[in-house]
C-alpha cells in the first residue's frame, strides 16, 4: 500500500537554530517555526492562530542553518514528519516534529533558491539519546 509523509512549511523563527552533535559526532540543529494564519469571522472581526512546529536538521543542512539562520528568519521548511516516544516523570509522552530534507532562506535576500536538498542520514538509534534523554 502507498504511502506519503511530506511536509511543506512557512513560517517565522521563534529564536536562534540549537546544535549539537549525538553520541556518534553527527551534527543536528533544532529551531521552531511559528506559522500563523489569519481569518474574518463572521461578524467581521480578525482573527489569527499560531502553531508552533519544531524543525530538526542534520549535518550539512544541519551547518547551513546553524551560520544563517536567526530569531525571525523566515523559511521555508520542505521535510517529514517524526515522532519521537519519550518519558518523563515515569509518564510515557510523544512528541512530533519536522525532519527538514531542505530549508530555503526567505528573509535576508540572500538567494531564493533551496540552501540544501539532501538525502536522509544514515542515523544510528544513539544519535536520537541526545535529542530525547530518557
């Protein structure tokens, strides 16, 4: 049976890109999206709602984001979704984010094209230890 997990969003940053590199020496860079949309409702009134959406980058793309990217920058985000299964306080959560497989800078004129489009990585099961401690 086929399937599909594709993502495609806009959206503001929240605050600076996070890196850090896994157990194994993989490089991976973490920010937040704010993706906001606006509506009238019916009685003429503006309306508008966030939703925040975690993005998580590796290696090269990983770099890239982590040198250009600050609080503000707007993206645009191509990617999958993850979800991760964590504890905390002895109580089972989940957690859903965005693999990014490319990201385009939209806010500083840099270039309009995709900074990175980039295959997978080839991750090990420690390499998600440090993103979510048990």
């Amino acid at each position: 049976m086929p399937a599909l997990n594709s993502v495609q969003l806009i959206g503001y940053l929240g605050k600076g890109p996070e890196s850090k590199y896994t157990p194994t020496g993989k490089l991976v860079t973490d920010f937040s999206m704010a993706i906001s949309r606006r509506w009238k409702t019916p009685e003429g009134e503006t309306r508008e709602q966030t939703e925040w959406v975690h993005v998580e980058t590796w290696e090269r793309l990983a770099e890239i984001c982590q040198e250009y990217l600050g609080k503000g920058s707007l993206v645009y985000v191509q990617g999958r979704l993850k979800t991760e299964r964590y504890e905390d306080e002895g109580q089972i959560k989940y957690f859903t984010k965005v693999v990014a497989q490319s990201v385009q800078f939209m806010s500083d004129g840099r270039t309009s094209e995709p900074v990175a489009d980039q295959p997978e990585p080839d991750l090990e099961e420690e390499d998600f230890e440090s993103v979510f401690p048990s």
